[in-house]
C-alpha cells in the first residue's frame, strides 16, 4: 500500500524535474549563444583595429567590419577572420584611395577645430560655424557609405557603391541626422572616456549605420525587423 502511494508521487518527482530540465537547457543555450556573439563581435573590433595601424586603412576597415558584421552576426555565418580579411581586400578595391584621403582631411579637421579653439574672437567663432558642419556633413557620407556596404553585392562596382550611398544620403536625411548625433557625442564620450575608443571604434558607427537600413537587411536575411 505504502509502495503503491509513494509510486506516484515518484514519477511526479521525475515528471517534474525533467520539466525543470528542459526548461533549463533553452536558457543555457541562449547564455552561450549570447556569448559566443559576443565573443564574435569583439573579434571583429580587434580585426577592424589590426587592420587600421596604417591609418590609411581606416575606412577599408571600416566597410569590411561593416560586410563581415551582417555575414558573421547576422547571418550567423562562419569564419570571421577568413571573411573580413576577404571583404578588407573587396573595400580596398573600392574605398582604398579616397579612404586615404578622408585620413589626410580628418586629421586637418581636427587640427583646425583645436586651432579656432584656442583663437578667441569672432574669426574663431565664425571658423568654428564652417568647420563643424563640414564635419558633420562628413560623418554623414561616412554611415551612408557603411550602410551601402553593407546592403550592396559582391559584384557591386565602385560607382554603384558611392551611387548608393548617396541615395542613403537624400532619402534618409533625418534619421542620417540623428546617428550623426548619436555618433558625435559617442565622440565626446571617449574623448572623456579613452579606453572606449579600443572597445567601440569600429563598431559604434557599424550599429549606427545598420540601424539605418536595419529593415531592409532584415527583409533580406529572413530576420524579423
């Protein structure tokens, strides 16, 4: 009789247990999923860093952190070192002079800001107006060119990504606007902050940019937007 009622109660314990069990295990799997994304994201800054010692390289990088983020992140596909190695040499092909010559420009930006900075008076005041705009301006094409990139094919030409990114430009001015100001104060912040430069210099204006198109690269990857 005694054996006949703990029976039940036995198989409640096991019932019970192993729905505990399955329980667990879609949590766990999500834990070491969220890390191994984590893990991969990271791994794209420290490629995207590595590939920008020559300062040249900046923007290459750039759009190949941008290609590989959407293959390794979003399409959860294989291989981040092989893939952004081979879409640094796919930017290099279409972005490696003027790339370049943004560096030269950036540079001159800044040494101009920091020059009118220090000039009291209204001429500094007056350069100040032209120079930061243009910046702006110029940050803008930056997150334009990185959201082409990362919407456009392998085979898309250099004139076909620039097209696209000015389409970007003019059909997207407002949102454009505000990732310029989410990303100029990300700025400010590590000027403050300099140990979130390593961390987010690359991927910072790579969210900002897929945020631009984020729909539409949903849509083409099957990801709900």
């Amino acid at each position: 009789m005694d054996a006949e009622g703990f029976l039940p109660a036995t198989k409640l314990l096991s019932k019970d247990g192993y729905m505990e069990q399955q329980r667990s295990r879609p949590k766990g799997a999500a834990v070491l999923t969220g890390l191994e994304v984590v893990g991969e994201v990271l791994l794209l800054q420290i490629l995207f860093l590595l590939f920008s010692l020559p300062l040249v390289t900046v923007l290459p990088a750039a759009v190949a952190l941008q290609r590989a983020f959407r293959q390794v992140i979003l399409e959860d596909k294989p291989g981040a070192t092989r893939r952004f190695s081979r879409e640094f040499a796919w930017a290099w092909s279409r972005v490696g002079l003027p790339g370049a010559l943004a560096v030269i420009l950036a540079a001159a930006a800044v040494f101009s800001i920091l020059f009118w900075l220090s000039t009291p008076g209204l001429l500094g005041t007056v350069a100040l107006c032209i120079i930061v705009p243009l910046c702006g301006v110029a940050a803008a094409i930056h997150l334009a060119l990185l959201a082409a990139a990362m919407e456009t094919d392998p085979s898309t030409t250099r004139r076909n990504l620039w097209d696209a990114s000015l389409k970007i430009v003019l059909t997207k001015p407002l949102p454009l606007g505000a990732c310029v100001l989410a990303l100029a104060t990300w700025g400010i912040l590590a000027l403050r902050v300099p140990t979130l430069i390593p961390l987010g210099s690359g991927l910072v204006p790579a969210l900002l940019a897929w945020l631009l198109i984020r729909k539409r690269v949903s849509a083409r990857t099957g990801l709900s937007g």
